[in-house]
C-alpha cells in the first residue's frame, strides 16, 4: 500500500503522477532532489533512518548487478522494514516483488538500458510484478536523448547522476545527439549554464547543461503525456539513436501490455506521421474489433470508397457526393491508413475521426499489406451480394485487387481517373441501379447496434437492443436508445462514438448476454466517483474510458473507468471510476 504516490493521468504505459512529498513532485520527473539514501548493506551494517516526509527515502539495500544469478540475489535480500514515510526499494527486474515502498528502484538498469529487447523484457517484468499505484525509478541510466523513452515504457523517476557525469567527461548532451565539448565552435543552447563565452565554458558547466536539458525534456514529455500525444513524439525521438528505436519497435510488439494502458477514447488526435502509427495499439484495437466484434447488418451491396482529410468522412465534400451517387443503396465503408476500414456506423468512433495522415498520393508496401488483411479479414466476416470498389488507382485499387484474389470474391471497379469526377460518379449510380434503398430508421439502428457490437462484443448489438427504439436528439450523430416501456436506455455520444448507458440501460447491460465490465465495490454509496480503496474486484477486461457497471451491498451504478481493471484491483490510490449515475439499494 502506498500513502505517497498517486497516477493522475495515463498515455499508454507512460504516466503523469504525483509523488506525494511535503513539496509535490509531479512525475515524471528528476528524483536527484527529493531522494535521500540510506546506503548499501554491502559496505556497512546500516541503522534504518528515521526518515522524513521531505524526500523519498531509499531503504538499506544490496543491489545486484545485470546478469546475477538468481540464487544469489535470493540468498543476500534485505528484508523489507515497515516504515511510516515516503519509501523506496532497491529491486532487480528479476526479483521485483511487492515490499510495501512507494518506489521501486531496479539495481541492474545499466544493463538493459541500451538494448531494446532486453529493456522491453525488464520492464514489463518489473512492472507485471510490482504494485499498480508505485512509481517505478531507474538511476543512473537517463540522458536527454533517452528519457522520453523511458517514460513511454512505464518509468516514473530517473536521476540526472549519468547526464552529470558526460558532461564533466566533456560529452555536450542534447535531446537529439552528443558531442565532445571541445568540437563545439558555439553552444546550441540558452541554458542558464550555457549563458557564457564559449571559451569560459567549462566541463562543470557542461555538467549543468546537461541536467537542464534533461529537465526540460521531462517537462515535453508530461506536457505530451497530459496532451495524451507522447507516442506521436516518441515516433520521431526514437529515430536518434538505433537502441531507442529498437526498444519503440520491441514495445510496440507487446500489445497486450500496451493495450491494456491505453484509453478506449480520448481527445488526442493521432498524427500518422510513418508507417509504425500502424502498430499503435489504438489502431490495432480498432482493426481487431472490426474484424471480430462488428457485424454488418445491411441486406444491401457493399461499396468501398477512400477515405478523407476531413473527419469524420461523411462531412467531406468527396464523401457528400459519393452519398448522393449511392442514395442509402448500399452499404458505405472507407478505405484508409492507418485505420483499415471503417463502416459508416463506426466513422465517429475513436479513432477513426481522430487522426490525420501525411498525404503523398503513395502507399508503402506496410500500410498496403496492413489495410489488405484487415480487408480480407472484414470481407471473410461479412457477406454482401455485391462488392463494388469505388477507390483510385494510387494504392487502394491495388489492395483491393489483392483481396479480391485472397478471398475469391469479384469486386467491380468504377472509377475512371478520379472517384469524384462526373464520369466515376454517375458509374457508381448507374451500377447500383435496381438496388433497393434502406429506411432511415434501420440505418440508426444498425448504428447503435454496431457500436454496442464495437464497444462490448460480439453480438451486445442484438443482446441489448433488439426490442429498443432509436430517437433522434436534435439530428444525428445525437441518436438516443429506449426501450418499449419509454424508458431511456442509453445515448451516443458524438465526441467519441460510443454508447453511455442509464441507470435503466445499465440494468439491461448487466442482466443480458452481452459482455458486461463490472467493477464490484465496499459497502457504501459513490458520490461522483469511485477512489481504488473502494474497489473490492474489477474485470480485468476493463479500459480506461470504458463504460462500467459498478455494483456493491449498497449501491448500482453506472459510469466510466479512469484505471484498467488490475490496476483498479490493485491500487489504493486515485480514482476508479467517475460514476454519471448511482441508485442506493
């Protein structure tokens, strides 16, 4: 249990916290000034310090370097004493277990730190065996080139110890590179250390810049974690040195490690800057619940259409006329990178009108083969009559062509040069000629249905909402959901394109088939939000930003998750749940 340390915000595994001292710290953050040793068991017998709310407080520890065996670091540990400050253990990634501190300091990071597989590897170990709600320190490790690195994986505290120690060995550190001070001709720095002469400047003052730079890149990195952008950051950091980018790549395969951190829905727009936003696990959750949790539910043709620049789609102008040449005919799905299809019902939902991509009219052979298999994947879900592909030459109609052949379903093209000229238009119109129109009413329906098959699983669309009747509030995307009794079940919430349930479509969620996230809760009544202490259990399925059921000996409620469910589970700080409805029992 933790009294002194508290996550405010999340981007990914990256946190913004709060070291609770007599002067917060907001992490991350340096540690250099806030920590107080109390020295290794190596050397001396240590006196366990009295300690203080000051500073954070290291425990008398032995540290274990890289690569020791586990049998011995079993036979020297320290018992954990039980202390009444702000505390901090020394841990291996290998050992790492629950002593009670509030840190957890990894005594062997100079050995993982520099090589991305091995880094990828103790830090999830680390943090699979540590407590949710403690900050994770790795010292003597951090320069300004890595840190942003290091706090995309999951670490809270670092030092400025190894940033000192270049600078008084003649090594100018910048966030980009470093360079042997005496080939500087002038600093590339309005550091208050770098405010002199360059010939008066000297190896300490160097020591000096290199700690300022590194502070200042904590302060990009919790501005781009409250922005929830750091991975869009982290995408052009990592290009400077071929261990960091190893180390992004290496995370960027441990999905479930990173899905699992990462909002369902958030404000942030994704910049798709390269081909690796294709493994951001936002855009591989979007194409894993498209592929397997969302169910068309047109009876008519399918018409694949590019995406556009403006989001969402259908606000575009290409986007306008394509919908007045189909005129509800058929069923509407876009083509894009770095998404993959989106259905028209699912346009809004996060993230498919949350992000921007670098326009070059040229698709690499990533984002080619990416979109094909989410493609191929949705086409081998779902049956239509007919295919008709209403996409350019430049990369669409070659992975339209490559699916055609995978899954033995003929497409027919109508394009001629552009989607959007007259001659490719009125082909799209007369192709769909004969075609039956659907009503408006199944078209919101089948809206709310795919979001609740997208947003809870497979088939809650026919679970939950069978019998209900969909109204309009003011005009779409305001879609409301109600049940037959004239009860209000839920509305859709256009910022995010996802479902928020009553109090009443809550008890119709817990009580119907559809995958339900519970989080069960102590005996009282929640008042606006729901603290980790209150938490008994949660599902572990649960995400930040997920609706939740929240359930207890007194009390029903229903709101929105602010920790993933283990974290939830395992915290005793911060809040759960931010709960919109609650009925005492």
């Amino acid at each position: 249990m933790t009294d002194y340390f508290e996550i405010h915000g999340r981007d990914g595994a990256a946190r913004l916290g709060e070291l609770r001292l007599a002067e917060s710290v907001t992490t991350p953050a340096l540690a250099d000034e806030v920590t107080a040793d109390a020295g290794s068991l190596w050397t001396a017998e240590r006196t366990l310090p009295e300690g203080s709310e000051d500073v954070l407080t290291v425990l008398p520890h032995r540290s274990f370097p890289a690569g020791t065996d586990e049998r011995v670091q079993e036979s020297f540990a320290v018992d954990p004493p039980d202390v009444e400050y702000p505390s901090a253990s020394v841990v291996s990634s290998e050992t790492a277990a629950d002593t009670g501190a509030d840190a957890y300091i990894l005594s062997d990071a100079g050995g993982f730190v520099g090589h991305g597989a091995a880094f990828r590897e103790a830090i999830i170990e680390a943090k699979g065996a540590l407590p949710a709600d403690t900050a994770l320190y790795l010292s003597g490790v951090a320069t300004p080139r890595n840190v942003s690195t290091l706090a995309y994986a999951g670490v809270d505290l670092v030092d400025a110890k190894l940033a000192r120690v270049k600078g008084r060995q003649g090594m100018y550190l910048t966030t980009e590179s470093e360079y042997f001070l005496e080939d500087l001709e002038e600093l590339p720095c309005a550091c208050e250390a770098c405010r002199v002469p360059r010939e008066e400047f000297a190896r300490e003052d160097c020591a000096a810049h290199n700690a300022n730079v590194l502070e200042a890149e904590l302060a990009t990195v919790r501005r781009r974690i409250r922005d929830g952008r750091l991975r869009d950051y982290i995408e052009g950091q990592a290009r400077h040195d071929q261990w960091l980018t190893a180390a992004f790549r290496e995370f960027d395969q441990q999905y479930g490690y990173l899905e699992a951190r990462t909002p369902v829905v958030r404000n942030a727009e994704i910049s798709a800057a390269s081909s690796d936003t294709i493994r951001r696990a936002e855009i591989q959750r979007f194409a894993e619940r498209v592929t397997t949790r969302y169910r068309n539910r047109f009876d008519n043709p399918l018409v694949l259409v590019p995406c556009s620049a403006t989001k969402p789609y259908s606000e575009s102008q290409s986007h306008s006329q394509f919908h007045d040449a189909v005129q509800f005919r058929a069923h509407v799905a876009s083509m894009t990178s770095p998404i993959g299809v989106v259905p028209s019902e699912l346009e809004l939902t996060y993230p498919a009108q949350h992000y921007d991509s670098v326009v070059t009219g040229r698709w690499s052979e990533d984002e080619k083969g990416f979109v094909a298999t989410v493609l191929r994947r949705y086409l081998e879900r779902n049956d239509y009559p007919r295919v008709i592909a209403h996409v350019p030459g430049d990369g669409y109609r070659d992975i339209c062509e490559r699916v055609e052949e995978q899954v033995g379903v003929p497409f027919e093209y109508t394009v001629e040069d552009h989607p959007t000229t007259t001659d490719s238009l009125a082909n799209l119109m007369s192709t769909l000629q004969g075609e039956l129109k659907y009503s408006k009413r199944e078209r919101e329906h089948n809206t709310v249905s795919a979001i609740a098959d997208f947003q809870f699983g497979d088939g809650a669309g026919d679970d939950l909402f069978a019998d209900a009747d969909i109204e309009m509030n003011s005009r779409y995307p305001k879609l409301q959901v109600w049940n037959e009794g004239g009860e209000q079940l839920a509305t859709m919430v256009p910022q995010y394109g996802v479902l928020s349930f009553t109090l009443e479509g809550a008890r119709v969620w817990s009580e119907s088939d559809a995958p339900t996230k519970r989080v069960e809760i102590d005996n009282f009544a929640p008042h606006g939000s729901v603290l980790a202490p209150g938490v008994v259990d949660a599902d572990d399925d649960i995400r930040v930003g997920d609706e939740v059921v929240v359930e207890g000996p007194k009390a029903f409620a229903v709101g929105r998750a602010e920790m993933f469910g283990a974290e939830m589970a395992e915290s005793t700080r911060g809040v759960a749940v931010e709960v919109r409805h609650v009925e005492e029992k």
